[in-house]
DNA sequence: GCGCGCCGAGCGAGCGCTCGAAATATAAAT
DNA sequence: ATTTATATTTCGAGCGCTCGCTCGGCGCGC
C-alpha cells in the first residue's frame, strides 16, 4: 500500500519510482491488459515498488507474489493483469536500470569528454549519483544478477563490461596524453568498478559511519586519482 | 556425487572441503547423528560440496533438499541425519569461513606487524589468497548474506566490520609514523575492502581477463598504496 | 447495460521435513 | 566359523504447506 514518495532527482532529471515505471510501462504497453495510462502507470509503480523494497529486504526468491500483491494494494488476479510473470518482474527492472545507465553514462557532455581527468571525475560522480538516485534499483539488479534468467544475467554482465569499458576507455586515454601513469588500463578500471558499486551494495555501512554522499565522490575520486598517479588539473601543461 | 578433488592450499595449510568440513564436524558433533567419524566427515563434506556449488550456481533459497540429496549421492533422510535443517547449513559454513578469516588475518608474523606498509601489503595479500582459496565459500557467503537467518546476519556483519577495523588499524598506525599520508583512516580502509572481494565477487569477469592471482594482488597492492601515498619501503628514513 | 478492471478461491506442483522400515555393520554367543 | 543379537545408517513415500499462476464472475463508471 505504501508507496515511495521521496523525489530522487540528480543532473534537473528525476529518477523517482514513477518516472522510471512510466518509461517501463511505455517499453511494455502491449504486454500490459489495462487500458488506461494513468490507471497503469500507477498501479505498476505501486508493484514495482513493492517488488524492490520486498526483495532488497530478503530476496527475490522469497518474495511471493502474494506478498507483492498486499504490498501493492491489488489481488493476486491484479498483480497478473500488470505483469506476466514473476520473470517478466526482473526484466522490466534490469531493462529500466541497463537503459538509464546507457543513457546517463555513455552521454558526457562535451567539455567533460575533453580532459580524460574531468571525464574519469565526471564519471566517477554521475555513476555514484545514479545508483544512489535509484538505489533500490540498483541493489536489486547487483544482489539478483546471478539467478536473473539467463538473457538477463546475460545482459547485466555486458552492461558491467559496457561500464568498465567508458572507464578503461578515459585511462587509456589519459595515459596516452601523459596525465594517468599506470600499468595496464582495463585492470585499473575493473578496480575502480566496485568502488562506485560499494556505497550502493553497502549503503547501510556508510549510513552507519556518517560517511555523505559528498565525502564518498570525494574520498573514490582522491582515491582513484592518486592511483592513477594523475596530474593535478591546474599544472596540465608543463615541460 | 561428484566431489570437489582440487587441493586448495596457501600458507603451507590446506583450505580443502574436506579440512574445513572436519572442523564443521568437530564443532557440530553433537548434532550429528551418524556416529563414525570418518564417514561422518566424508558424506558431511559430500553435502556442502554440493550446497556450495548448487547455491553458489542459482542461488541458495532455489537449490531444494532433493537437489542437495541428489547431488551428494545420500537420500532425503540421509542429508537431514547430517543437518538438521537448511539453515544449519548457512550456519555451519558461515561459521567456518568466519572462524578460518579470524585465524588467518588476525594473526600476522610478528615482523610482518612491525612496519604498516610491510603489514598492509601482507593482509593484502593474504585476504585474496584465503578468499581464492576457500573461493566458494566466501562466494556463499557475500552472496547469500542479505537472506541468511538473524543470528547469522548480525555475524558476517560483524566480521566485515572486523576485517575493516584491521585495516583501519594499520593505515592509522602507518599515518601516525608518517609512512602513509591520507585524510581519514577508516573511510579509506572501507575502500580496500571492496577491491579485496572482487577477486572472488566477479572471478569470472577475471578469469575472462586473464588477470592470474599474481596480478590481482600486485595490482591492489599498487592501487591501494598509490591511494595512501606510501613512502616507498627502501626510503624509510630520512628527514 | 456493456465492458474494463479487479477479485480471490482453487489448481497442480514442489517445498522442507519426518518417520518407520529396510539394510548394513558390529558385537556377542555358541 | 557360524549364528544370533544389537546398534548404526540409509532409505523414500508421505505430510502439511506454500508456491506461481488461472479463470469465471463481480462491481462500477461511462
């Protein structure tokens, strides 16, 4: 019954629960039985809502239809005039998150995009920001991946790869134009991955240590950057 | 029926299923029905062989008692005359994994814990090699933790907790003797312990890679003194 | 009064777990 | 050495229950 109310925004766009189950129900609007959009897009939030909080809480699995249907307010017959099955629950999530991760990450804008520093510092924070706007999502996508079926566990280990691959790709760069020294790009970037991934997959512990979300950006990206052996940005140029 | 043959050792001990399940036995021994140790201990090590591996394939909730049975090459009743329920099985294995990572990392050589660069580069690498070792186990229990039972939840946070306070420990000893130079201790500890479980978090994304254990560790080991701004350790000395 | 949306009892399947009997190993008696 | 008696270990059908999912009918707004 109890619905997310809190407004996630980040970078003048929204990431609330509503938003995201708008767009899902846009992806899916022949699959779903109900007529109405407003009706749809409602409901499928209450459920998609009461799906991540239910399975972030103790999983997936045991999540019941059951359970989601009293936490959604609707009967079992109702639950199932929205959703397929409890599969097709997993995929309208993971598609959601894997299309907003594309479209936030791979999207820098351009003046970022011109200094491998400012893009890997941009990257760093915009991939922290989102997983905290969509935590919930975001938690359940990491914890699930691995009894996703199996065209969506593929699908979230390339999205990994895609992720990892921006990062790599701004290291080599950087490397390249003499102001990262590091060995070898890709391991540097796969190291850098479950530091973005840790305040999401360990929000309770930050939570526990007064650590913000500000002292995390700031506290990844020192780290990064002097493991990166990067050059400060106000001496770029020197002989 | 098949059984896990490969002999894990590391630190001239062996971290096989079949050491680690005779310590399960020993500490459980009451509340196992089957009297010969020898038996005991194999049919025992057969059943969390296969819990390992099924749970660890898709999960620990959809992995039933038939599969475990089937798979261990005992009968219904003949798995429950070794557990007596499947949450005894998250127990007996948590608490092996637990008792093994306070042994291992709470125990450095003593002139590994004279100097905290010598120190840091030990746990380093002793975590990674404990975890690659025992790499189902600690598999097990990153994923599955979240859904254990109460009791068994408040102890891997704990644990976690613990490992953290180690590193924590030494990065404040190596700052206060000038050898590290870094803002706060802990956050920065919190930092290394995620770069510390990818190796067995995403062994597949490594294994792709390439990337041997060799690698690994040399490449936190580098990233996580870049990160602390380590004196290198010829330098000790000076003004 | 028609149709969109919702309901919830019911279905078959599969779950964790039990328990008395069968099978086997060990000890004692002859 | 053979039989008998006892203890130990294994077995798997069956119990009560919950699961994901279905479907015929009901209510309510146009």
């Amino acid at each position: 019954m109890r619905i997310a109310t809190k407004e996630r925004a980040y970078n003048n766009r929204s990431y609330s629960a509503a938003v995201r189950c708008a767009r899902i129900l846009a992806r899916n609007r022949e699959s779903i039985a109900v007529r109405s959009d407003d009706l749809a897009a409602a409901n499928l939030t209450r459920i998609i809502d009461a799906t991540l909080r239910l399975s972030n809480k103790k999983g997936f699995h045991s999540t019941t239809v059951r359970d989601l249907a009293k936490a959604s307010g609707l009967s079992m017959g109702g639950v199932y005039s929205y959703v397929a099955s409890k599969d097709a629950l997993v995929s309208m999530i993971l598609g959601e998150v894997l299309a907003t991760v594309d479209e936030v990450l791979a999207a820098p804008p351009p003046e970022v995009a011109a200094d491998p520093r400012v893009h890997l510092r941009w990257i760093i924070e915009a991939h922290i920001r989102l997983s905290d706007a969509m935590e919930p999502w975001f938690v359940f996508c990491f914890m699930e991946a691995k009894s996703f079926p199996s065209r969506e566990r593929r699908m979230s280990v390339e999205a990994e790869a895609m992720t990892e691959g921006l990062i790599g790709a701004i290291i080599t760069r950087g490397a390249a134009a003499g102001v990262f020294d590091i060995g070898e790009a890709g391991l540097s970037a796969a190291l850098i991955k479950p530091l973005l991934q840790d305040w999401y997959v360990k929000r309770a512990k930050y939570r526990r240590r007064g650590t913000t979300i500000e002292d995390y950006i700031a506290a990844v990206t020192g780290f990064a950057e002097r493991a990166l052996a990067a050059k400060p940005l106000e001496a770029r140029r020197r002989a």
